[in-house]
C-alpha cells in the first residue's frame, strides 16, 4: 500500500494470513488505479468520478486499518 510504506510489512504479512484482507487490499488497489486514471482523463466527467473514488479510497482505508487496529 503506497499510502502506508510504515505500515506494509504488517499489510502484507496480514494479507498472507487474512484472504478477506487480501482481497481488501486488492479492492483498494484497483480503485487507486481507476482514480489515477480518472486523474489523467480529459472526460467531462473526469473530476466527478475522481471525488467518487477519492471518497470510495477513504472507506477502503477506513476498513483496512480497522482490521490491523491502528486506529484503536
């Protein structure tokens, strides 16, 4: 997880163990990519989708780090 380099060996070593997690993890990824994309997009809907994925990223985020309780 790019957002969290501190915090990817204790992502990674839970993903092994966690296929929720992992899946998690993968779900965020993809979004992450699709917000970059929208980024880069000159469609007139390009700063609405970003904001939908910035806000679907911060969820994500939100469950993944409830999952390794550093937010607790």
């Amino acid at each position: 997880m790019l957002r969290w380099p501190a915090l990817r060996e204790v992502l990674a070593a839970r993903a092994e163990t966690d296929d929720q997690f992992a899946s998690l993890c993968e779900i965020y990824a993809e979004a992450h990519e699709a917000l970059e994309a929208w980024q880069r997009s000159g469609h007139a809907l390009a700063a609405a989708r970003a904001s939908e994925y910035q806000d679907m990223l911060a969820e994500i985020e939100g469950d993944i780090l409830d999952k390794i309780d550093v937010r607790r």
